[in-house]
C-alpha cells in the first residue's frame, strides 16, 4: 500500500515539474520576444523617413540568440500611412513562433508611430 502510495506521489510531481518547466518556457520565449521586438523597433525608428517602407524594413532579421530561443521565428513588419496624417507612420513589428510540436503560437505585435521631423 505505502509503495502504490509513493509511486503515485512521484507521478503526480513528476508531472508537476513538467508543466512549470514548460510554463517557465514560455514566459521565457514571451519575455525574449517582447524584448526583441523593442530591440527591433528601436533599429527601424531610427532609419531616416524615406527609408521607413515596409519593402525597406523586410530585411530587418532577428538576432542570433533570439533566434535560438523562438524555434521557426518570424518577423513581419508593417508601414502604413494615413491621408490624414500624411506625416505620420505608423509601423507595426508582429513576431511569431512555434511551440515544441509545430504549431505557430499566438503571435506578439509592437507598434509605434514616427513622425516626420522639419529641418
């Protein structure tokens, strides 16, 4: 009886132990990726106004341990303008993911809007 009771108890936190490894995983890879995409925005905000175009920014890549830590990582960012405000650019940077078994997570969006400066 003592020995089923151990047994369970040791199945019970083993797979205790294997869902706060896999929740701290994920914090991980959420904080990893928040801080990368400010790294990101940081970079595109600070390129002059003529090369603020979504084809321009397609080029921007994550960094190396960025790309370690988000398995199939994707970058997409976005320029878009208003007529309403034609010197205003809203850019939005989106980072998306896979999980240990292929399927994409929800994705994480950063957006800020640059406005043209007067000489």
């Amino acid at each position: 009886m003592a020995a089923a009771l151990v047994g369970t108890l040791l199945v019970v936190c083993l797979k205790l132990v294997a869902s706060v490894t896999a929740q701290r995983r994920a914090a991980d890879q959420r904080a990893c990726a928040m801080l990368e995409l400010g790294n990101v925005m940081e970079r595109v905000t600070a390129r002059p106004w003529a090369e603020l175009t979504t084809d321009a920014l397609s080029s921007e890549t994550l960094s190396p341990s960025a790309e370690r830590q988000l398995p199939g990582a994707e970058l997409k960012i976005e320029v878009t303008t208003s007529a309403d405000e034609p010197d205003a650019k809203r850019i939005t940077a989106t980072l998306c993911w896979q999980d240990r078994s292929g399927s994409l997570l929800a994705p994480m969006t950063l957006t800020t809007w640059r406005f043209k400066t007067v000489d």
